[in-house]
C-alpha cells in the first residue's frame, strides 16, 4: 500500500506545481491590470503623451535626425516611471495594509511565488511605454525631410527604465515593509543623481555616467549615426541584466530559494556587469578616427549631387535633403548680378564631430572659393542662416572674406538672402542673434557670424518694403559697384533708391 502512495507524490507534487504556475500568472494579470489602472500610473502617461505632442509639436518643420529622436525618447518615460515604482511598491503591501497576510497560507501560492506574479505585473506597463515610444519615433520618420538611422537599443532605454523602477519598488516592498519607504527612495534617488552629475562630466569617454538609466546630451548638431559612438547596445543589457537582478533579489529575499532561482540571480548579475563592464569602454579607435576624417576632410566620406548649377555634397545620411539646399541656392542666386548669377557654387555639408556627441565645436569658414558650409541641422532659422551664407558668399567670393566684413555689402547680402522669401521681415528677425528687427545685431550662419549696423537694418527693411520687383533690377545694374569693398551703407541705399542714413558704416 505504501509503495503505491510513493509512486503517486511525484504526480501530485507535478500537478500542484502546474496550479501554482496558473495562478502566478492569473495573478500577473490581475494585477497588471490593476497597476495600469491606478490614477497616478493613467495620470503619469497622460502627461506622458502629452510630453510627447509638447517635443514633437515642430516635427514636421524641423527636418528631424533619427539618430538624435531615438535619444529623445528616452526623457518623457521617466514620468510612468516614477508612477509605476510607487504604485508596484503599493500593491506588494496592499496585503499588509488590509491586514490579510495571514489569510496566505491556506492559498496554493507560495510567498515567493505571489513576488514573481508582482514582478511581471510590470511588464505590461513597459509595453505600453514603449508603443509610446515606437509613436514617438514613428512621427519623427514620417515627417518630411526626416534623415539619418535609428537605434533600436536607444529606443529600449525608456521602456527598460519603466521596468527596472517596477522591480525597485517590488525588492524594496520585500525588504522594507514601510509605505513611505518608497516616497523617500524617489527623493534620495532625485539627490543622489543631482549629486552624481555634479562629480560627473558629460564627455563620452566618462564611463561612471553610463551607471543610470537615461543618459542626456549636451549637442544641438546632429552627427552621422556612425560617428556617434555611444554604446546603447552595452547600456540596454546593462538595464535587463539590473532589472532582472533586481526581480530575481526579490524573489530571494522573500523564500524563493531554490537552486533555479538561484542560478537566474546569478545570470542576471553576470549579463549586468557584461553590460556595465561593455558600456564603460573608450570610444573606438575606429570611431574616434572617423570623426576626424568628417571634421578635417569630408570630402573623403561624402557623396556629391549636381543639380542645376551647383554642386552639393554631404554625408550619406543627409544626401535626400540636397534638393532642398538646393532650393534655397538657386532662390538667393537669383536675384544677384554679374558673373554670381551663373556662378558654380559648391555647397558641403561640414561639422565638429571631433569631440563626440557632446561636443559642440564652431565650424570654421572655410576660404575655399565660392564653397558654401551647410550644416546638419535644417528648418527654422537654419533656413535663412544658409541662405544668408549663400548670399555672403556670392557677394564676397569665400566665407573667410566675410568674416571682416564691415561696410556697405551686408546691405546687398541681407537683401539677397531674405528678399524672396514671402516674410523677409520675419526671417530677419530669426536670422539674428538678438531676434531683432531694428538697431545693431550679429547675422547668424552655419559657420562664422557676421555684423549688421543699425544703418544697414534700417536700409534693408526699407528695400523689404519697396519690394522685389523694385528692387531685383537695381541690383543687377548695378552689381559691381554694390559688391565693391568698402563701398559704403548711404551709396548702396542711394543706388537701390531708398532714403540713405546718416550714420557711418561702424561695425560693433
């Protein structure tokens, strides 16, 4: 009799074992639902989305590099993120707080078992974060003139960062059974990274900063996806391996120890410190080498297009946006004079990757003849930027010239550059540093600036209002004399036939 009883445990211990995997499941679910319907979590990616709708808004018009949109997915989910480690800590100590812990044990889940079931209560809620940020994306690549190569380890770092804070706020719920010991992890958290940055630069060869979730950037000019040089793939399996770490901790400290959950914990730690281990490396030569080829020499990395007149040459990523340089060159072309009318221009994309992502070096004019300098950036006030580099170049021969510039020939540059476009007040204002339409400024461009004198502004919003069709004809007869040196503000003014200053050509 006893050896059949022997025979049947094995069955029996099988049989509870597959109820008691059914019913961590059921209870994943169950409180997965639970979780994504707690007010602070619907409140957290309402905000959320309309973060996303806020950084996006200008999408459209702003020409966006994917490989810097999959990096700016990774801010708006620390707002769930906040909301999910709370609220996870909250339902682990739901059972403490309605006084039902004891009521447990006559249920088929183990301690140890009911953490696991917290645990993947999660995951569902960094699903949904990252279709938040497959929208995102999604946007940015849909919008026209979007260029440039996404990653796909950048884009996980904001549903990670959901996760890992879920399995935080369970493995705290497990080892300190306290309801504001989760309040004041956010703020110690909140300090200590306020703290850490202080201690902390922001160049890529600092590998201490890859220790936290999101890691920011300081540029504004997008770089080749190339040249980056950021190890997203080494940060990813940094945050898996944490967040497993962080589960499977939990899962320990509240029974599971078992060979199994054991030997997971083990796996986990070791794929986090890979990750830590890989993320913390040095730039690659390589990489380190390409950016200088692309700073110093980019003719030898970069494709080149004729269209019209000119000639446009940029890095591979950037070559679908020629045409629309293109544009711009022939518009502001077309209302010079003498021989810079039919002039063979050469537009090249150039850039400071020299010193990573976080740099943000000026490029330098270049004193190549007629060679105009486009940036990576596009849209906005880059427009009239290039266009007024087109314009400086066509007067002057060479952005090097420019750079002195100091007489009556900002006139004529000015008026070039803005004066078919349907607002040139408007892009006058955007084009200068103090966002101004009157009185003295520096005129932007993608390399050096150059001054405008409070004479000049007043001339070339004159010559805005008298028009175009007034204005084109003048400047064509009368093309050698505007693009003399030195030739001064008043005789440009009375050669374009508006009303000439007082004031002498004094830049500032």
């Amino acid at each position: 009799m006893s050896a059949v009883l022997d025979k049947a445990l094995p069955a029996e211990r099988t049989e509870d074992q597959r109820q008691s995997w059914a019913a961590v499941f059921a209870l994943a679910r169950f409180e997965a639902r639970q979780l994504l319907l707690r007010l602070p979590v619907l409140f957290m990616f309402a905000l959320y989305a309309a973060y996303i709708g806020w950084t996006m808004r200008n999408a459209w018009t702003s020409y966006p590099a994917l490989q810097d949109v999959d990096r700016a997915t990774q801010t708006g989910p620390l707002l769930p993120a906040l909301a999910v480690l709370l609220c996870a800590n909250q339902a682990v100590l739901r059972s403490q707080r309605q006084d039902t812990d004891r009521h447990f044990a006559v249920l088929i889940l183990e301690p140890w078992r009911r953490t696991i079931a917290f645990a993947l209560s999660v995951v569902p809620v960094a699903v949904l974060t990252a279709l938040f940020v497959a929208a995102q994306f999604t946007w940015a690549v849909l919008a026209p003139g979007s260029v440039g190569t996404g990653s796909v380890a950048e884009l996980l770092v904001g549903p990670l960062t959901v996760l890992l804070a879920g399995m935080g706020g369970v493995l705290l719920a497990r080892v300190v059974r306290w309801p504001f010991a989760a309040p004041m992890l956010l703020v110690l958290a909140f300090i200590a990274s306020t703290f850490f940055g202080t201690l902390t630069d922001d160049s890529d060869s600092n590998a201490t900063r890859w220790l936290v979730p999101v890691i920011g950037d300081a540029s504004s000019k997008p770089l080749p996806s190339d040249l980056l040089g950021r190890p997203a793939a080494w940060h990813a399996l940094y945050l898996v391996g944490l967040a497993l770490t962080l589960a499977l901790a939990a899962v320990l400290v509240n029974g599971g120890r078992t060979k199994t959950v054991a030997a997971a914990l083990a796996v986990a730690i070791g794929l986090g410190a890979w990750g830590a281990v890989g993320q913390a490396g040095e730039v690659p030569a390589a990489t380190v080498a390409a950016r200088k080829v692309a700073t110093l020499t980019p003719e030898k990395v970069q494709s080149c297009i004729r269209i019209g007149r000119s000639t446009y040459c940029a890095f591979p990523e950037w070559m679908p946006r020629t045409s629309t340089w293109a544009k711009v060159t022939d518009s502001v072309q077309s209302l010079a004079g003498g021989t810079a009318a039919q002039e063979k221009l050469l537009v090249r994309q150039r850039i400071e990757a020299r010193y990573g992502v976080d740099g943000d070096g000026a490029i330098l004019p270049s004193a190549v003849p007629y060679q105009v300098t486009v940036g990576t950036r596009w849209g906005g006030s880059r427009v009239p930027e290039f266009a007024a580099a087109v314009s400086s170049v066509l007067v002057t021969g060479s952005e090097k010239a420019t750079e002195s510039l100091c007489d009556g020939r900002t006139v004529t540059i000015m008026w070039m550059a803005l004066g078919w476009q349907s607002d040139p007040v408007a892009q006058l204002r955007t084009v200068r540093l103090d966002d101004t339409v009157t009185g003295p400024s520096t005129v932007l461009s993608p390399t050096s600036s150059f001054a405008m004198t409070a004479e000049q502004t007043t001339v070339v919003r004159e010559l805005f209002t008298a028009g175009r069709a007034a204005v084109a004809p003048k400047v064509k007869a009368h093309w050698a004399e505007l693009t003399a040196p030195k030739v001064t503000t008043a005789r440009v003014a009375e050669l374009l036939g508006v009303k000439a200053p007082t004031g002498a050509d004094k830049c500032e």
